[in-house]
C-alpha cells in the first residue's frame, strides 16, 4: 500500500487547482445568485480534457485514470460545487456506459464529442414516481415498423435544459420488472423531446435540474445502448462510478469550508484572543478534520477499486455514504465557527453548506447507499 500520488496524479491536481482558483471561483458566488449555468467554464473544461477523464485518447478522452477524475472533481467542486456536478454527470453518467456499453458506431458518433466537451451529455434515470425505487420505471418503449417510439416523463435531470445527449431508461416489458428495462440515447433535438420545468434550488444553482418529457420520441436501433435485458445493470454499474464523483464532489464542499474555517479561527479575536485558543473551536476543527480525512481515505480506495476491474459497488457506497455525511457536518460547523458571518451571503460558507445537503440525496440517498452496503456485507 502506498498513499504518494503519482508524477501524473498531482500535475492533474495542480492544473485543476489552478483553473479553479482563476476560473471558476470567481464566477461561483454570482453564478449561484442568479442560477446562471456557467457556460463558459463548462466549454473550458472540454478544452482542458476535464469532460471526458477516463474516457481512451482514441475516443476523445485523457485516457487518465479514476483518482485523477477524482482529484479534479475535487479541485473544481471546492470553488464551485455546480461546475463539480456538470462535470461529473457528463464523465461518470454519461461517457462511462458508452465507454463500456456502446457499440463502436456509437461510440464514434456520441462518446467522442462528449468526452472532448463539444457535446453535453445527461442521465435520466429518476421519474416522477422512480427515485430511490429506480427499478419501477413508468417511461415505455416499444417496437414499431423497426423503431422504439419512447414516452415517459424524467424527473431531476441535472444538465436536464443544456443536455445534447441524453442516456435514457425505459421499461420495455412491464411483466419483466427490472430486467424488462433498456437504455436508449436521445438527443435533445429529436421530436418529442421537450423540458418542461427547471427546478428552483436550495444549492448547486447555477447547475441546471429540469423535469423532461418524453412525448412519441421514435429512435432508430442504433440508439439502444446494450442487450436486451440489460438497462438497469447499465443504470446501477453507472451509479456505481457516478457514487465516487459525488464523493469527490462533496470533499472539494468540505474542503472549501473546513480550510476557510479553520483560518477565519485564526484570525477571529474574541475576549481578547483568537477564537482558534478555545478548546470548543479547537475540538470542532479536530472533528472537521478526522471527517474529511477519513471520507478522501475512502473516496481514493473506491477509485482504486474501480481501477482494478471488478465490481465496487461497496466502495463507491461506502465513499458518497462517508464522504456527503461529512460535508454535511464539516459545513454546518463551518457556519457555527462563522457565527454570524457565517449566515452572511457576504461570506461563501452559506453557499457550501447549501451546496452540501445535495450530496446526501442525488445518485442514491444515502439510505440508498446503506442498502447497498450491507446487501454486499450479507453476502460475505
Ligand atoms: N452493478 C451491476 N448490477 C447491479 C448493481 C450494480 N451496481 N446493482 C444491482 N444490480 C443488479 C442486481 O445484481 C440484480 O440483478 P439480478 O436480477 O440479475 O439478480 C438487479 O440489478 C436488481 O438488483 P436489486 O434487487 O438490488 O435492485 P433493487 O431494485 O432492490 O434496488 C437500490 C436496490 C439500492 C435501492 C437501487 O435501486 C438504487 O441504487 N436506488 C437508488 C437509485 C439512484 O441512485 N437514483 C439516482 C438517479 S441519478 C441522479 O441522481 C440524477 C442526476 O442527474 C445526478
């Protein structure tokens, strides 16, 4: 066992550092105010190879591996939590289950020009009355004169309004539960396709969430992605990788909020001294600290795991499970040790604690998570 990163590891760390301190910080506060979808930063972050990490050179992508996704999920989540949310869906949600599933036209045709940024992708799982329970899909598909003709309504779809290319669940044969569901990729411009609503958010606002429906979309066989049968390992194997860039996700939010707390700590007097001289901050910062730690401990060994080539369907639970817990605690505390300031829009800890709760629901509740760990647990 070894914790050094890597010559490679730590240049994509440092580049993404850099971008985010130059680029996206300081758009992030403005950007969450008007729930204004950063762009810009999304187009930069193609340019840099940020869209499409693990994605091979041959198919558009860096062709680097998973803990160098999570670095830079981490480096651009903690200046802006919505950019980090864009960017995983497109690499984790979206260019992975063409990466592992598409047929080689399929790939030419969408994963290239994902994995380079030119096109955006979504993931449309969650309905209406499928969220936790993501087996019991109500969108249909069914045959016609060689066609699927696609109906259904998609609930929560981040990237939802800016989305190209959308990878879509579908229940093609009801009677088969979950082994009836396939995968289809959609493209926004396809009749039929229409958002109907964005939604309002407590945090990740400049990120898009939009309801979608899905109105007599008629697609080809060329845009069913895997066999049949296959639609909702597709959509589990997916989350499994989406899991760990949420976990990063939610260490660059703890991140940002711990580090601005424990130096406010230092410079804010109270009774004559700074508040980081009193034992009841001193214990807060420990507790913040041991989380953070031992969530990145967890989020780096499910990267690890997902490099090794097996299933890390624990790992990937274990590290959102740990890691969005502590972002919930690690911001909140970061409020308390603000104190007023804290409360303040003036001061970004509002929006990180905001930003964190999110972790703690999307790409599996973390009771979601629970079931997954001890279902893997019982099977030992
Ligand atoms: N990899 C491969 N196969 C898997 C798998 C995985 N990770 N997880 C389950 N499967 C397989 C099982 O082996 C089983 O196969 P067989 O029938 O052949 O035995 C099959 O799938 C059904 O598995 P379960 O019985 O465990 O399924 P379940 O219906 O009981 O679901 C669950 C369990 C943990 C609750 C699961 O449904 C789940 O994770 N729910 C949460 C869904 C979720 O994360 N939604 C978020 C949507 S994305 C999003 O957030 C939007 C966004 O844009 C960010």
């Amino acid at each position: 066992m070894q914790f050094e990163l890597t010559e490679q590891q730590r240049m994509i760390r440092d580049m993404a550092r850099d971008f985010a301190a130059k680029e996206v910080a300081p758009q992030a506060a403005e950007n969450d105010r008007l729930e204004r979808f950063p762009a810009d930063i999304v187009k930069r972050l193609g340019e840099l190879g940020f869209m499409g990490m693990n994605v091979p050179e041959q198919y558009g992508g860096a062709g680097l591996d998973s803990l160098c996704y999570v670095l830079a999920m981490e480096e651009i989540s903690k200046a802006c939590a919505s950019v980090g949310v864009i960017m995983s869906v497109n690499n984790s949600l979206v260019c992975w289950p063409l990466e592992v599933y598409a047929t080689e036209e399929q790939k030419k045709t969408w994963l290239t020009p994902l994995a380079k940024g030119e096109l955006l992708g979504a993931y449309c799982l969650s309905e209406p009355n499928a969220g936790t329970d993501a087996a019991n899909q109500q969108t249909t598909a069914r045959q016609e004169d060689g066609h699927w003709v696609i109906n259904g309504m998609k609930n929560f779809i981040t990237n939802g309004a800016h989305a190209d290319v959308l990878i879509v669940f579908a229940q093609t044969n009801p009677e088969l539960k979950h082994k009836g569901i396939r995968a289809f990729i959609v493209e926004k411009t396809d009749p039929g396709f229409s958002v109907i609503h964005k939604e309002e958010k407590m945090g990740i606002r400049s990120s898009d969430t939009a309801q979608l429906a899905l109105d007599n979309i008629k697609v080809g066989p060329e845009r069913v992605l895997g066999e049949e049968g296959t639609g909702f390992k597709i959509a589990m194997s997916t989350l499994d990788g989406g899991r760990i860039g949420i976990a990063a996700q939610a260490l660059g939010i703890s991140a940002a909020a711990y580090e601005a707390a424990r130096e406010y700590a230092k410079q804010r007097e109270q009774f004559g001294r700074p508040i980081a001289k009193f034992q009841a901050i001193q214990w807060k910062i420990a507790d913040m600290a041991l989380r953070l730690e031992a969530a990145r401990l967890l989020t780096y060994k499910a990267a690890w795991a997902k490099e090794q080539g097996g299933r890390y369907s624990e790992e990937a639970a274990m590290a959102k499970l740990a890691a969005s817990e502590a972002s919930h605690f690690i911001t909140n505390e970061a409020v308390q040790i603000f104190g007023g300031n804290g409360y303040s829009k003036e001061y970004p800890i509002e929006r990180h604690f905001r930003d964190a709760k999110i972790t703690e629901i999307y790409e599996g509740t973390s009771e979601a998570q629970r079931l997954v760990i001890s279902s893997m647990e019982f099977r030992k």
